[in-house]
C-alpha cells in the first residue's frame, strides 16, 4: 500500500518537474464551464499565452504549468488535467490536421472591459455583469459622460445591455410612466443631457451611439444584447429625424419618419419599420413578436463554422452543446429578413425564421448581437431577483457571453473572402 502511494507521488512529482501544460477541458468533463473562462482571462492577467483549443473538447484551454495556476483552478472549482509537453505537442498536431475541423488560437492579452451602465437604480439586472462577476473578470462600468468626454477608447471590449438609445425609455411608459424607478430615470437622463449641453435625451443618446460606431470602427469590440442591438440601429438609422412621440421629448414625432431613416448608418439591420404607438411595447419590426412564444420549443441551433478559416465565428459558437435554449427580452431576436447580407448569422431559430446570435465587421472593429435578456431565465421581469450562476455554472448560453469577452485577446487569421 505505502509503494503504491510512493510510486503515485513520485510520477506527480515527475510530471511536475519536467516541462509541462495545464489543459482546461471544456468539454461535458468540465465541472464549471463559466470561471473556466475567468481561469484564462487570470492567467493572461499574468502576461501567461493561453493556447484556445477551438472545437477540441468543446473549445478547451490550454497554458503552461505553474502551481500557482494549479492552485487558482482547485480554489475555483474549474477542472484541470496536467499533461506533459509531448502530450500538448500531440494534441496540436492532432488539431492541425487539414482534415479535422480544428485549430488553436493564441490568446496573449487580457481585454481591458467596459460594461455600459447607468449609477442609478435599475429593476432588472444584466447578464453580462452577473457572468462577469461570477467568472471574476474585471470590468470598468462607463455611461454617458464618460463616453462623450472620450474615455471609451481606452477599452479594448465594451458591453451594452438594457439600454434605449432612441430616447423613449425602453417604451415602458404605457405600463410603468407613474412608477418610481421610471420617473427617476426620466429625471436622470433629462438632467444628464441638460449637463451636456442636449435639449433632448434623444439627441443625447444619438451622440453616444455615434461614439459608440466610432469605437468600432476604429477597431473596438462591441457586444449588445437585449433592447441594444435594436435600439442602436434605430438611433443610427434615424439621425436627425424626431421620432418620439410628446410623452417622451415634449414634442410631435416628425409625421414622415419612416421615409427619411437612412439604413446605411447601422450595424446590422437594414429596411426595417419603427413601431411609433407609445402603447405598444415595441420599437421597430426588428423583434420577433414575443406574443405565444413556448418555452418548452423555444430553441436556436448554433452554426458550424470551419476553424482554419472561419476563425472568428468558430471562436464565438465555442460550446459543449449546439443547440440553445431561447430567452426572452425588450429584444428577443432578429427577423431575417431586416439583417444585412454583410452580417453573419451564428444561431437561428430557422422554423421561425430568427436569427438569435449575429456578428459583424465595421471598420477596424467588430460587433456581436446577442438576442434576449437572461439565457438562465426565460422570461425576465421587472423586479426579479437576478440569476444565481451558482446553478448554472455549466449554462451554453451564457457561455455565448464570455467566448465574446475573451475574443479580443486572439490573434487572429485573416479570414477567407
């Protein structure tokens, strides 16, 4: 008995000792799939190249041994393997084989994070936040001042959740105008863009979203979800042209809106219809109508792309699972027929005729849209509490979330055209 346990120590011992690899499996072997990705982003925190194995064992990571990463995996949870280096050459050769839809991306520099937030009270959380946190990524929040005085190009990544950008809060006036929570951001916002120099908060919204596409542009990250992505493109599409109604900026909308929205300003969407009556809780035509939506076949299948060329959208879809449980949101999804040609769609519903998980090219930069609000909660409403990950440590939809946190730091190929 006491050999047996000698010999076990002493071949650790020599593991140890000779060069070696930490392989963090992503596979269904992982006991924690979300701080996994917390785990990577630390270790690149400490000037480590974390090799991202992409479709090998559901998109697995891989770096050199250091008991100090051994250890800051166990106090995590996060499962681990220790393998010799002939073991990783191995795998890597296995993976460059021209007839396995696999490759290996170097990730070399954590992301610098911004998450677009306001400091005051909101009924509804983000699930963003909440998979950050959890997976213990740093992260800076910004709002609007902080864009507009030209703070947002010092991030490399920033996030927009629950957010309307058209100036009509989120169309919850119908519903919630007498409502403390609503009337504080009415004031709040009113008072920001009276600070910075806006008549309306819609012209204040405008000018952040120009910010925003400029960010892209110039070769920043953007990852949206929920009301976001929609409003964002309205906002764009519409510069210049008054599409609010009184209740919302103290004056008429403009009577020919429609015509004069201008599509070639947006990211992603394009020919779309705005949706002006202040009762219906809904911005444009984008958004699938979340009317008799069944949560039990309320699915979307993720698309597989090839690694070796198609590395950017093989590293988003990085999973255990392909086909996703759909959510619901301010934005649910993307009707097909309104995304631009130019935008590759990642995840789709094709019996319904969405797209759920869409990315794109602007400039220098690159954007994701993600539709729904919570991917552990079906229907989010005001005033839930928020998502406990503690219960969802293995969620594939939220792992959609963080294979767009750690994108930025790949080095990437120059993809086919």
């Amino acid at each position: 008995m006491k050999i047996n346990v000698f010999l076990s120590l002493f071949l650790v011992f020599i593991l140890r000792t000779q060069a070696a690899v930490i392989l963090v499996p992503m596979d269904t072997d992982q006991r924690n799939h979300l701080k996994a990705y917390g785990i990577a982003y630390w270790v690149l925190e400490h000037d480590v190249e974390v090799s991202w194995l992409l479709n090998y064992r559901g998109g697995s990571f891989m770096f050199e041994f250091n008991t100090d990463f051994e250890n800051e995996c166990t106090v995590r949870g996060v499962t681990y393997q220790i393998i010799a280096d002939a073991q990783a050459t191995l795998i890597v050769q296995q993976i460059a084989d021209p007839e396995i839809n696999m490759d290996v991306v170097k990730l070399h520099k954590a992301p610098k994070i911004a998450v677009y937030t306001p400091l005051h009270y909101q009924p509804w959380d983000d699930a963003v936040t909440l998979a950050l946190t959890y997976a213990e990524i740093p992260y800076d929040k910004l709002y609007d001042e902080e864009i507009l005085t030209g703070n947002l190009p010092l991030y490399d990544w920033l996030h927009l959740h629950h957010e309307d950008f058209t100036g009509q809060y989120g169309k919850f006036w119908a519903s919630y105008q007498n409502v403390a929570w609503y009337r504080e951001e009415v004031r709040s916002s009113e008072e920001m863009a009276t600070r910075m120099g806006f008549s309306k908060v819609s012209q204040l919204k405008l000018a952040v979203a120009k910010k925003i596409r400029d960010f892209v542009l110039g070769g920043g990250y953007l990852f949206a979800m929920c009301s976001a992505p929609e409003s964002l493109d309205i906002t764009l599409a519409a510069e210049g042209v008054d599409i609010c109604q009184p209740m919302f900026d103290g004056d008429p909308i403009d009577p020919d809106a429609q015509n004069k929205l201008d599509y070639s300003k947006t990211f992603a969407f394009t020919g779309f219809s705005l949706v002006v009556n202040p009762y219906e809780y809904a911005k444009s035509s984008i958004d699938v109508p979340k009317g008799g939506r069944n949560k039990k076949v309320d699915f979307f299948t993720l698309f597989e792309f090839s690694a070796k060329w198609d590395q950017v959208p093989t590293m988003l879809c990085q999973n255990h699972e392909n086909v996703i449980s759909g959510f619901m949101g301010q934005a649910t999804a993307f009707r097909s027929e309104f995304i631009k040609s130019s935008v590759v769609i990642m995840g789709e519903s094709k019996a319904q005729n969405e797209a759920r998980y869409i990315h794109g090219a602007l400039g220098n930069g690159t954007f994701t849209f993600y539709g729904g609000h919570d991917p552990e909660d079906y229907q989010h409403m005001v005033n839930d509490p928020p998502t406990d990950l503690n219960l969802f440590a293995n969620s594939p939809g939220y792992r959609l979330i963080l294979n767009n946190v750690l994108f930025p730091a790949a080095r990437k190929k120059k993809q086919k055209t």
